[in-house]
C-alpha cells in the first residue's frame, strides 16, 4: 500500500513539474514572438532610413573594411 502512495505522490509531483513546465514555454513563446516582431520592425526602420540617406548598397550587405 505504500509503495502504491508514493507513486501516487511522485505522479502528483511530475503532473505539477509538467503543467509549470508548459506554463514557462508558453509565457517564452508569447515573448518571443513580441521580440520577432519588434525586430522586424526594427529591420524595416532601418531599411528605410537607409534608402533615404541614398546609400547604394544597404550597410547590412556591404562588406566588411577588412575584406
């Protein structure tokens, strides 16, 4: 009859880790989506100012002056 109890207590035990898990990956894929977006922002801010400074080449695609 223990052994019965402190499997049952062990299942209680996972049950919770695996629902605190899950709540943990939910609220880091909620903000992991805010961050992509921000960023996506971020990126097409950039392309816009850059195309209004007149540069030819984005600085993102120009090489490195070490190359």
């Amino acid at each position: 009859m223990e052994r019965i109890e402190k499997t049952e207590e062990l299942i209680a035990h996972l049950a919770r880790v695996v629902d605190d898990l899950s709540d943990v990956v939910a609220r880091q894929e909620a903000q992991l989506a805010r961050i992509e977006r921000r960023l996506g922002m971020l990126i097409e801010r950039e392309a816009e100012r850059e195309a209004e400074a007149g540069g030819g080449v984005p600085l993102a695609d120009q090489r490195p002056p070490h190359w």
